[in-house]
C-alpha cells in the first residue's frame, strides 16, 4: 500500500491505520457507510465527507458508486469528490457541493446504488453521478432515464497521463490512489462543464426537476411475477374469509404497523367496520419494529375477533414495505425532511386497490409524526384519482391523552405497567406483561 504513495499525509494514513475495514449499515433498502471519526477518514450521516465545501452552496452534485466514489485507499481530501469540489470552488466560487455516497461493491453493487438513489433527496438543479463498474444491464437501463454515460479507463491510459500515473491502484482498477482520483476528477469536470456550463452558472432548472424513478420502475414491478403472485395469493385468501362470512359489497382498508396494537387502533378499527360489509385490515409485514410480526398480528387478531366484518391479514412485500416506501422504517430521523410516499400510495390505489375490491382506505388522524402525517396527505391527494375514497378518523383519546403505539412504548419504557392498562386491550397488556423486559 505505501507504495502507492508519493504523498506524505496519504502514506501517514495508510501507515496509521493499515486499511481502514468500513462498516456499513442496513438501511433494509440500501447500505450507507456508518459514521466514522479517524484521522483523515471521516464519516458524516453515513457519507464520506468532502472537503473544501463552500458555505451555503446553491447546488449540489451527489456521487454514488463504490470503492472508486468512496475513496478506498486516500484521506479526505484527496477522494475524487474533493478533488471535484476544489475545481468546481474556482470556476464558480461558492455554486456547487459535491456529496460522496460511495459504498462498495459487496454491499449489493449496481442494485445498492440505485435503491440508494432512490431513497435519496434531491432539489431541482442538482446532478447525480453514479462513478462504478457497473455491468452493461445497469448502463443500458440508466440510458432509458436519459443518463450520460462515460468511461474512464481512456483518461487512465492516456500516455500523457501514464508517466505521470506510475503505479496508480493497489489489487483492482477500482482502488486507486490520489494521483488517479485527481485525473477522474479532471475528467469529470471537463464533462459537466461541456454539458452544464458551469462555469457560466446557466442551468435550466426546470429540465433538471427531480425525477420519481418510481413511476419509471412501476410497470416493470406490476407485471413481475412477484407482483403478480402477491395479487394471487391476497385474493384467494381475502376471497375464501369474504365468502365465509357471507361478505362481500363495499371493502374498506386499513394499513397499519400496531407496535403495538393499542386501543386506539381497536378503536379505528370499530369506527371503520361500522361503514362498511367488510374491512381488512393490512398488519405490516417487515420486522423492523420494537415488536416482530407474529407477535403484532397475533394481537390485532385477538383484539378484533368479536368484530365479524373484519379480516385481518398480512401487508406482504408491497405495502408500507422497503420496497414501496423505506422512509416509514426511519420516521424517528426524518421529521424534518419531506418525504415522497406516491410510489407505495400509486400502487396500492392503481392496481391493489382494484384487484381486491377496495373502495375506501381508513386512516387515523396524526398529530404527532411528520412521516406519517404526509403520507395521510399523499393518500388524499392521489388515492382519489383511483377511484378510492380517503376517510380519516380523528384519534381516541383517554383523559384527554391521544393514544398512540409511541405512548405505549414510552410507559413501558418507564416500568409503568399499571398506567399502561388504560391504554391497551387485554390480550395485548397480558402479552406486554408476560413479556417485556426493559
């Protein structure tokens, strides 16, 4: 490794920390880097961070890729997003940031990429790069979104850079050293001022609005055979319950996570069940909360088995999923940011919805969480353009308090199991009792 380098804090950096074995955290979607705090390595909200960033940039250019982005083998200062950085800082002082997203390839490779992309916040105007060795599938399908797409192993082997080069990368072409980052960044930079002119600042912001990849990537998952046995499956189910109970007319939903199941979900349940012939009510089915699956279903179905128009059933993999909407598995650290829910509300409205009969979505009120909050907007806004009605029910309350799973989980929290009766039915307080440890 130390031969790598002809600079002197790089050779300190390797010297020093031999090779630095990232973590990576599971986001369930996607891996991020975890934070780190080293010397000449530094991990902020799971992004390497860059350097020389100007104060209040009006634009952004977000790199995704794996080891290359991620600057496998240098300090800080030397990745290719902070080579990138410092040029754009002299043609066009204090305009862009430069954001490093890069990972590495064992983490999923082109697919973790593009569902990080996916799950990733951009404004109009910002310009995303995807910097890896991707294989030709992937490139072919980023072209259909209107990619450029460049390589870069002619800069690299250009005989005016090999001299220059000498010995430029460690095992494989994707680990480089500080020489090779400052000529893809010199290349990258030659390529976005041709197309962005960014150093006369003019960028059509409106050409350059954010786009839903979702709705790019919504018929492929319709027509998936996934999809398509998940539409199965629900119908024989809900099919067989529905004409055991003699049901059928108008079906109403209910989509909710129970963690756990408290009386305020009983009491949605109860206001919905009354409008309509039959209510099935969807658990979610990742096990990304306080309480697993088994145990919260379990529970809604013991709380809700005197009600004879309700099914209870599983959310499966395309509602409020990792798939169809991961912010909802991270609320606690994204209440200040705006989320976009329109992908897992476009396909329950358009095509689930309509393959089990569904007219009506129930939803409770929320004060309390910004997440869940937009989504209940999201649904108002789009579920009625498909022909399925919106109602939301205000929340239960007890002296005064609104009952929510978070308040539940807090008094367990605290040991005050006898405050918690007040809360929650019998079989869920019996199990929290049995059960719970802090």
């Amino acid at each position: 490794m130390l031969d790598l380098y002809d600079d002197d804090a790089d050779r300190a950096f390797m010297r020093e920390t031999e090779y630095v074995n990232f973590v990576y955290v599971d986001r369930g979607y996607y891996f991020n880097l975890a934070d780190y705090d080293g010397k000449g390595l530094h991990v902020v909200d799971g992004r390497r961070l860059t350097t020389d960033v100007p104060k209040n940039p009006a634009r952004r250019i977000h790199i995704f890729g794996q080891c290359t982005a991620r600057g496998s083998h240098v300090i800080d200062s030397h990745t290719i997003e902070s080579c990138l950085q410092r040029k754009l800082n002299a043609a066009c002082p204090g305009t862009w940031e430069v954001v490093n997203y890069g990972v590495a390839g064992r983490t999923g490779g082109d697919m973790n990429d593009l569902n990080y992309i996916l799950c990733s916040d951009f404004r109009a105007g910002d310009v995303v790069i995807c910097l890896a060795a991707y294989r030709d599938s992937t490139v072919e399908l980023l072209k259909t979104f209107g990619a450029i797409c460049l390589e870069t192993s002619s800069v690299l082997a250009a005989p005016t850079n090999v001299a220059k080069l000498g010995r430029w990368f460690l095992d494989i072409p994707l680990h480089i050293n500080h020489r090779a980052c400052e000529l893809i960044a010199d290349h990258l930079f030659a390529s976005l001022d041709d197309r962005l002119e960014l150093s006369s600042h003019s960028i059509d912001d409106a050409a350059r609005e954010r786009v839903s990849f979702y709705d790019e990537f919504m018929p492929a998952v319709v027509n998936s055979r996934a999809f398509k046995n998940y539409i199965e499956r629900l119908k024989n189910i809900l099919g067989d319950q529905i004409i055991n109970r003699g049901g059928g007319g108008s079906c109403g939903a209910i989509v909710m996570n129970c963690n756990p199941f408290t009386l305020g979900h009983r009491y949605l349940i109860e206001e919905a069940a009354k409008t309509v012939e039959t209510l099935i009510v969807f658990v979610v089915r990742e096990d990304r909360s306080k309480f697993h699956f088994a145990d919260r279903i379990r529970l809604v179905r013991e709380g809700v088995k005197d009600l004879t128009n309700v099914i209870v059933e599983s959310s499966g993999q395309f509602m409020i999923s990792t798939e169809t909407f991961p912010e909802y598995f991270f609320k606690s650290q994204l209440q200040e940011v705006a989320i976009d829910s329109s992908y897992d509300v476009r396909l329950f409205g358009k095509y689930i919805a309509p393959a089990l009969g569904i007219t009506i979505r129930f939803v409770g009120e929320e004060p309390f969480d910004a997440v869940t909050s937009s989504y209940n907007r999201t649904m108002h806004e789009i579920l009625p353009e498909c022909g399925v009605k919106v109602v939301e029910i205000p929340r239960k309350k007890v002296n005064g308090e609104v009952i929510s799973a978070s308040k539940v989980r807090a008094l367990l929290k605290e040991g005050k199991m006898e405050e918690l009766r007040a809360f929650v039915p019998s079989p869920t307080y019996e199990y929290l009792r049995q059960n719970w440890r802090n």
